[in-house]
C-alpha cells in the first residue's frame, strides 16, 4: 500500500497494477472510489503492456482529506505520485466522476500527457435532462442545488452507513432503475468482489471524500481551462446510459479542442468496464503517435 507526504502535510495513496516496465497509463476512479477500483481482470493491463497507475482522491483510501478541493486538485496530486515513482509522462482516462479529473490533468499538465480519455464522464446536467437520469442521481442534483453542502453531507452519509452495512445490497437497492446491461454487468460474482473490496476501502476513513467529489462536480466551474487541452482526448459514452445523458456529454465534448466521441448504442454506464480493452488499446495507440 504505497503513500507519498505532500508538501501541504497531507497523505496520498496509490497503487501499481501490471506490467512494472510498461507504459505508464493513470486511471482515475469514479464517485465514489479509491485505489481498488479497477476491471476484474486484473491480468489485462500486463496484456496491454501498461503500468496502471491508481491513486486514491483526498478523503478517499489513504489520502488524507482536502476539504473544499476542485477538480483542478487532481492534476497536482497526480503529478506528484507520478515524480515519485519515476514517470515523466503518462496516459490519463477516468471514468464516470474521474472523467473530469483526467481531464484536468491533460489541462494543467500539458505536455506530461500523452492522450486522454474521459470514459461515462460525468458532465453538468439541465434541468430538462434529469428525468432521464437514475432517481439517486436526480436527488443528489436537488440536494445540492436547494441544500448545498451540507444536505449532501448528509445524504451521502446515509448512504456511506448502508454500503458499508452490506456493499452488494445497498448498490442493488441504489441504482434499480439503471440500464439493463448495468444490472447484469454488477450481478457478475467477479465484479462484485472488487466492487466490496473498493468500496469498503473508500468509505472506510468516512464521507468527506465522496462529499467534496459530488459538490466539485457539480456545475460547470471545475477550475479547468478545457481550451488549454493540446493532447488528444477521446470520449466514449452509452446512448442509454442513465447515470449522465448523453446530451450532457455532447455539451461537453464540444469544449475540449479537438475532442473525439465514440458513442456506444446500448451498454449502459458499465459499458467502459465491458469494452475496457478497446478503450484503452485505442489510448494506447494514440499515445504511441505522440512520442
């Protein structure tokens, strides 16, 4: 379990996942996450001939908490795990709530990135999209727009006190009305395994972790310059994805300079986990043209 200490006092965990030579590729977990999400294949990055690179978001795992950071903060702890081991660049992709947080960090660290890619990215939503999204998600939007921080702090801890009583349970219960493909794709005995195992790991030091993901996600202030993006970045997404309309990310994509979208037709929010393999043999790829 390696941590690094940051120059403001603060802890910062992460962990290395298949080939220790390969090429240096970070993934960025979702909301809420740590270190231990990741595929249950585990034996694919070796495949892929890649270093994974994950890192637990303050609050999360084994970082100490930064109450009140943006996305923005990514990039900086990021880069640091990064000098630490050794990396002077890197591949970056982020799922779901990580998606932004790859994306700041092909913002602000330039030309350390190689490539991007922002996978079931989280994305600001309109009112008029919300009916579309899974009841969790549209009352975690009423929350925080009516009662800021503090209603979400304690919404969420309700919800940390019942993943935390029985993972499986709580995950069945919160996202019912999500995509078919979603539902039997969490049904699976493997993918159930990591989801306990991370899940109990990220929630353990308590909520404020998943408190400021939701409140720094929120809205269209991220503290990123999407325009300052000069590497590649790639965006893949399910039309039927129900946890972030694919209208948000359209939005989106329009903003990063160059950007390019994949649109899968079914496969719902757990498509990336599916299709993973391709996902990142095509970042890999695009990688491979710009050294």
């Amino acid at each position: 379990m390696p941590t690094i200490s940051m120059d403001d006092g603060r802890t910062l965990g992460f962990e290395r996942w298949g080939d220790p030579g390969g090429d240096p590729l970070f993934l960025l977990h979702g909301t809420p996450g740590c270190r231990l999400t990741r595929h249950p294949d585990e034996a694919m990055w070796a495949r892929l001939g890649v270093m994974l690179i994950t890192v637990d978001r303050p609050g999360y795992g084994l970082s100490s908490p930064l109450p009140g950071r943006r996305v923005s903060h990514a990039a900086h702890d990021v880069a640091a795990v990064a000098d630490a081991i050794g990396v002077e660049r890197f591949t970056v992709a982020g799922g779901s709530g990580g998606g932004p947080h790859a994306l700041a960090c092909a913002a602000i660290l330039q030309e350390r990135v190689h490539a991007c890619a922002a996978v079931a990215c989280a994305a600001p939503v309109e009112k008029a999209e919300l009916d579309g999204v899974i009841a969790l998600n549209r009352e975690a939007y009423r929350i925080l727009t009516e009662e800021g921080r503090a209603g979400m702090h304690r919404f969420l801890g309700v919800l940390r006190e019942q993943i935390l009583a029985g993972p499986t349970e709580a995950m069945q219960t919160d996202l019912a009305d999500a995509a078919p493909e979603d539902l039997e794709w969490n049904a699976r005995e493997d993918v159930q395994h990591v989801q306990l195992e991370a899940m109990l790991e990220a929630l353990r030091p308590g909520v404020e972790g998943w408190v400021d993901d939701a409140v720094s996600l929120f809205g269209e202030d991220w503290d990123i310059d999407l325009r300052a993006i000069t590497c590649p970045v790639r965006f893949w997404h399910s039309a039927n994805d129900r946890n972030g309309p694919l209208s948000a990310i359209e939005r989106l994509v329009r903003r990063v300079p160059g950007a390019t979208l994949h649109v899968w037709r079914t496969g719902g929010h757990t498509a990336p986990s599916r299709y993973m393999g391709d996902v990142l043999s095509d970042l890999i790829d695009t990688a491979a043209d710009r050294v």
